[in-house]
C-alpha cells in the first residue's frame, strides 16, 4: 500500500458518512438482508421444503406455490397460522410472526392431505 492509501483510508474509516454506510449494512444483514421470502411448493401429497427455520418474533415471509391438481394450504395448528387455500397453478405470498420457540408440525388441512403425508416441520428458535 502506498503511503497517500494510507491516508485516504485513515480519512475514509473516520467520516460518518463511511459509519453510517457500514452501520447500515451490518444490520442489513442481521435482519435476514431485507424483504426476502422463502419459496414453498405445494403438491400432492407434500411441502417443498418440509423443514422450515425461523426466529420467534421475527416475520416469516412465505411464497406458496401450487404445483399440484387441488386446492393447498399451510397451517401451523399450534402457532393459530393458516395461510388462505392456494388453487392449482396459483401461487399467494403468505406471511405470520411466530410468537413462540419449538418444534411444530405444518400441515395441510384439506381432507385426506395430511393423512396422505403432507406433513412438514416449523422449528422457531
């Protein structure tokens, strides 16, 4: 580095403008980088993922896609979470805060779906 570098970055890392920019990605990204959504296909008889990770408190942001013949949905019983019913070929942005941590079973709640396996897993940490 060259010594007129060393002097523009002492100058740099001093401005509170350069602060500010790095103060604003550091918590960019230690609040999940923004209004990202986490993709779920929906299908007979399953949830693409099946496992789903999230923070208590924090929103969830989901986008439903229906790639099956019937109607879907995504319900977490014991968190009162139920997305609206997603029609074939359709897809709904979906969106809830879980309020609490565990482990709990998502399901759809059409008749004979969740007996036929479409069963996922809501950890919240």
């Amino acid at each position: 580095m060259k010594p007129n570098d060393n002097a523009t970055l002492r100058r740099l890392t001093r401005s509170p403008v350069w602060f500010l920019a790095a103060l604003t990605l550091l918590l960019a990204c230690q609040a999940g980088g923004g209004s990202g959504s986490t993709a779920v296909e929906l299908s007979e008889f399953k949830f693409q993922p099946n496992e789903i990770t999230a923070t208590a408190g924090r929103p969830v942001k989901l986008t439903l896609r229906n790639t099956g013949t019937v109607a879907h949905d995504f319900t977490v019983k014991d968190l009162d979470v139920a997305s609206p019913k997603v029609q074939p070929r359709s897809s709904a942005e979906f969106a809830f805060t879980p309020s609490r941590t565990g482990t709990f079973q998502i399901i759809c709640t059409e008749p004979g779906h969740q007996e036929g396996g479409m069963v996922g897993t809501l950890t919240v940490r």
